[in-house]
C-alpha cells in the first residue's frame, strides 16, 4: 500500500498534506483581469420575469460564445439582478465591450464598471478620501465632519480595502470614501475629527491659504523684476513715464539737487541766526545740548533717513502696475 510521501512525490497529493494547512489550488483564482458587468434590467426591463424566464448560468455561458470563446471564461457570478463576467485576457475584455452581448435575440449592453456603484461616481456626486483616521474609530464621526466643514449631505460612505494583484481582499487601508453633493466652496486639507487630524482629498481642491499667498507673492515679484530688467525702464513716483533709466530722468535729477540743496541752506540760515543772536544778546544764548531730545530727533531726522533707490523703484513699480490688482507691501518691507 502506498504511504502519503510516495503519493506527493507521484502527484496524486499536494506538497502541503502533510503540514496540515489548507490547499488552495491556484488554477481555481481568478486572473487579475477586471471583469465586466451586464443588467438583467437590459434584457426584462422594470417588470420581474417569472421563474421560468430566469437567465441561467448555461445559458449566458452560451451566449457569450457568439462573442468570444467560451473558453475564454473564468467566472460568471449573479448578483442581485446583475451578471458579473471575468475573462481572462484583455483583449477579451475589451471585445466584450465593444461587440456586446446578444441573449435571447437581444442586444445587451456591456458596462466596464459596475453600473450599479455609478449613480455615486456620476457628476451629480462629489468623491471625498479622508486619511490619517484609524480604523477603530468611528465613521459616523467623520461623516459628521465632513457634512459641516463642507455645508452638505454625504449620501454614502465606503471604507477602502487593498486590492492584491487585482483581487480584492478584506483588509482594510485606512482610507474612507465618501459620496456627497457639489461643494459651494472646497473643504480644507486638514479638518479635525474628534481628536484626530485628517487629511482631506478631492477634485478640484484649492492648496492652503498661505501657500497661496505665498505663491502669489513670489510670482508677482518675479514678473516685475523681470519686466523692469527686460525693459530697463523705471518708474518713478513723481514722473511715472516708462521708456528711460533712473539715471536718465529729469524729475530724479531735480529731486538730487533739491535733496542736495536742502541741508546747505539750512546752515547757512541757522548760522546767520546763531550770529545775529550772538550779537545781540551773549547773555541768552543757549548751547545745544541745552537742546530738548525730542527736537533733537526732529531735526536729524531728514539728513539720517536712508531710501534705498531700487526698493523705491521695485514699490512705485508695484502700485503703478496695470496688471497687478493688490499686494501686500508687507512681504517687501521685510526683506
């Protein structure tokens, strides 16, 4: 009598008999090929057909030998009113869905995706992932938090489970989906549920507020550099003509000379003065440090401020640009 090693090595028992585990022959899983999708609704319409009008498994299978082998199949699964067909190539695939299927003399539809998920993958309902939630926690909180952040009705909510080369497993990712109506306005990236922080996706989502500025700022000022050093052209406050350099411009040359003037005539008035007083009165003169500290800065305030000529240009460029409708002249300030 044969003993069981000699039976595994003949073939006639799986190598795995003797660990006690159990044998899953792999000729029996199905290709990683998605499969397609026909309605019975297709074929009987809105009216139940009565038990002798029931499509069958061998009658299906048959039918779908008029489109491509019948070999060719690895599965045919009834589900509530809906067929699910598993090919095991592309290229079958694909030919089921353009030829069709044609049961009973009639012509049905092929769908590519399951045809009765579709009412919340259309365009009347928006996708929604949220991350970074664990999976003890509860869904009804997040979809709480999804319905005030965003001001609507969430219709369903899926949790995310990992496909393993094409097959659909029962382990969970974390992830939820959710189906709800359009947004007036795109939910944030971060929402907090309960005391986590998740992570929010969907189309169209705008990034950040402060990316945005940000963003902003630095594109604004890229362009007007660019613009001023392509054009070699400056505007200037008082002038505000494009078409010629600094250097070049009548009104910047009246402002140096005036600029210029402005500290000489003062001394030459308050020495005059100072003489005139001396003269008059030695007894009522008054030394400077006599002076109050207040006026002190007052006075030294013109001849110690400092503008800088290109910050000036780069801030007449910004309020006088046509194509910029407002900056915040903070950002350059603190450079």
């Amino acid at each position: 009598m044969a003993t069981a090693k000699e039976d595994i090595k003949l073939g006639l028992i799986p190598k795995d008999y003797l660990n006690g585990e159990p044998h899953v022959n792999i000729h029996e899983t199905l290709s990683s090929v998605k499969p397609v999708f026909i309605l019975e609704t297709d074929l009987f319409g809105e009216v139940k057909p009565s038990p002798d009008q029931y499509l069958t498994h061998l009658e299906l299978y048959n039918s779908i030998d008029s489109c491509i082998p019948k070999s060719h199949l690895k599965g045919l699964q009834r589900v509530r009113g809906m067929w699910r067909i598993y090919p095991d190539s592309e290229n079958d695939r694909e030919t089921l869905i353009i030829k069709k299927i044609t049961v009973r003399n009639k012509l049905n539809n092929v769908y590519s995706t399951n045809p009765k998920s579709s009412e919340y993958s259309s365009l009347l309902y928006l996708r929604v992932r949220v991350k970074d939630v664990p999976c003890s926690a509860d869904d009804g909180q997040i979809l709480r938090a999804i319905e005030n952040e965003g001001k609507c009705t969430v219709h369903k909510l899926n949790r995310e489970r990992l496909r393993v080369d094409g097959l659909l497993t029962e382990c969970q990712t974390g992830d939820r989906i959710l189906f709800c109506d359009q947004l007036e306005k795109p939910l944030p990236r971060f929402i907090r549920i309960g005391k986590y922080r998740a992570m929010v996706f969907h189309k169209d989502q705008m990034p950040s507020t402060k990316d945005n500025h940000d963003n902003l700022v630095i594109t604004v000022l890229n362009v007007l550099i660019k613009k001023t050093i392509n054009h070699d052209t400056v505007w200037l406050p008082d002038c505000k003509l494009p078409g010629h350099k600094q250097a070049d411009c009548p009104s910047f040359d009246a402002q140096n000379k005036e600029s210029n003037s402005m500290p000489h005539d003062n001394e030459s008035k308050s020495s005059s003065s100072s003489q005139s007083d001396t003269d008059s009165d030695e007894s009522n003169t008054e030394s400077i440090n006599d002076i109050p500290e207040e006026s002190t800065h007052v006075a030294a305030s013109p001849s110690t401020t400092n503008v800088n000529p290109q910050k000036l240009n780069l801030l007449s460029l910004l309020y006088n640009s046509e194509d910029m409708c407002s900056i915040e002249m903070n950002y350059i300030d603190n450079e």
